[in-house]
C-alpha cells in the first residue's frame, strides 16, 4: 500500500487485484470476458431501417428502439 498511496488506489482494489493474480496467475481478463460486441450485419441493417422508419404508404408503422433491440437478440 505504501506503493500506491500516491495513486489514489484504496484498499479494496489492492486486494482484489492480488486476490485475481493468486487465482489466475495473472492480471489479464480472461478469453471471453467483458461486453458482447454486436454484429453490424446487412440484414440487421435493413432490419432496423424496416422496423424504425414510417414508410411512405404505411404511416404509423415505426417501433420504439426497445422494441427494437428484442428483434435483434
């Protein structure tokens, strides 16, 4: 802790991060870890382009961004 007195660390974080090293071996994330990136697909494209905008002919028929994140899931 002496160490990092001056870097505003606490605690909690010192032993956290030994705790990951004992456990692991190391500080690296482990494979698969972390948020889930999203595909950014042609057909999820048009998907969300059909499901967003009102057409033209068809007023009224735009969704909500919520409702549209369920399609893509």
């Amino acid at each position: 802790m002496k160490k990092f007195l001056n870097k505003g660390r606490c605690m909690s974080s010192v032993i956290k991060l030994l705790e990951k090293i004992d456990e692991a071996g190391t500080v690296e994330r482990k494979p698969g870890s972390g948020k889930k990136r999203t595909t950014r697909t042609v057909e999820n494209v048009e998907l969300v382009e059909r499901l967003a905008l009102s057409q033209e002919n068809a007023l009224g028929t735009h969704r909500a961004v919520c409702s549209i994140t369920m399609f893509l899931s």
